[in-house]
C-alpha cells in the first residue's frame, strides 16, 4: 500500500472533470455507497458530460465549494473529500435551515487499496484547513449515516461529535443520518 504524504492532497483543477466522474461513480460502485451517498451510481452515471464539467470547475477553485483529492506519485487519485460552505439562511440537502455560516464536508470516499494508511487523515486535514480559511466559517460538519459505523469511527477520531440532530433518510424514514460537527479551535 502507498503512504500518501500531506503533500499529496490537493484541490483539482477544472481540466481534471474525467477523473472526478471516473472517481465519483467508482465510490458509488463501492458495497458501502448506499448509507454514504444521497446519490445512485445509474443517477450519476446517466449524468451528460457537461454535468461534470460544471461540477468540476465550481469545485476547482470556487469559494463555496471545494474539492480535494489524494494523488499518488504516478498520478492516479486514491480518495477525495469536497467542501461545501453554507451561508446562515440557506435550506441544507435535507431541507433544514442552516443557522450560521459553516462547511459541510460531503463526498468523503477513499479506494479500498488505499485504507487504512493515511489517505483518509490527509484529506480532512487538507479540507478543514481550507474550510478554516474561509472567512467566519467556525464549525464543518458532516452526516454519517446510522449504520455506516466504520466512517463515524474516523469522523470521532478527527474530532467531530455527534450534535444530537439526526435526519430520517428520505427513502426508509426508520433510517437516520446523524449530524457530527467539529468547532474550529
């Protein structure tokens, strides 16, 4: 397995949307995508080119959404994580108000040759310090869904906590995601 270096984990660029497609409909490939991702692999992969193009490049260098990737040193990615920053006001993904300004940490995946030696630590480092720059934002947060127990073990490693709200999953309302949250030091 390969050690990926802080170094490794950077914003992609616009001109990169093959991979975030390629990258993205392999995470939705993954035995666990159906309690860590809102979305289908047929929705996504049904989705035009120019669907991952715009998606690209408003997460290249937005200030509102930011995606980052684990590089290998021959180029292939072996995970990635983007940020959403929310404004006080706004309706979330669930249809909930948002209170503050805040990052939203979505899209966490990591290739299953790639756990468990670093990746994952490297991007949520790289992401919250990006998400710490952005003027007045103090907390990230993210959902972990109730069964998805492997990604809340490194979520509470990192330092996120469960807030107490949870979500009813849309499609088996019996189903939660809870809300975890990390405040900025």
């Amino acid at each position: 397995m390969t050690h990926v270096s802080r170094a490794a984990v950077r914003p992609i660029r616009a001109d990169e949307w093959p991979q975030v497609k390629a990258l993205r409909l392999l995470a939705l490939q993954d035995p666990a995508a159906p309690i860590a991702f809102l979305e289908t692999y047929e929705k996504a992969a049904a989705e035009p080119d120019s669907f991952w193009q715009d998606r690209a490049e408003g997460a290249a260098d937005g200030t509102r959404v930011r995606q980052f990737v684990a590089e290998d040193r021959d180029g292939s990615w072996s995970g990635t994580v983007t940020v959403l920053i929310e404004e006080a006001g706004d309706g979330d993904v669930f249809g909930g108000a948002i209170d503050r300004r805040q990052a939203h940490v979505v899209g966490v995946f990591v290739r299953p040759e790639h756990r468990g030696n670093g990746v994952i630590d490297a991007l949520f480092e790289t992401a919250v310090e990006w998400a710490w720059s952005v003027p007045d934002v103090a907390r990230a947060r993210l959902y972990v869904h109730e069964d998805n127990a492997r990604a809340e073990r490194f979520y509470r490693r990192f330092g996120f906590v469960r807030s107490g709200q949870t979500v009813p999953m849309k499609d088996d309302p019996s189903k939660l995601e809870r809300e975890m949250v990390l405040e900025r030091p």
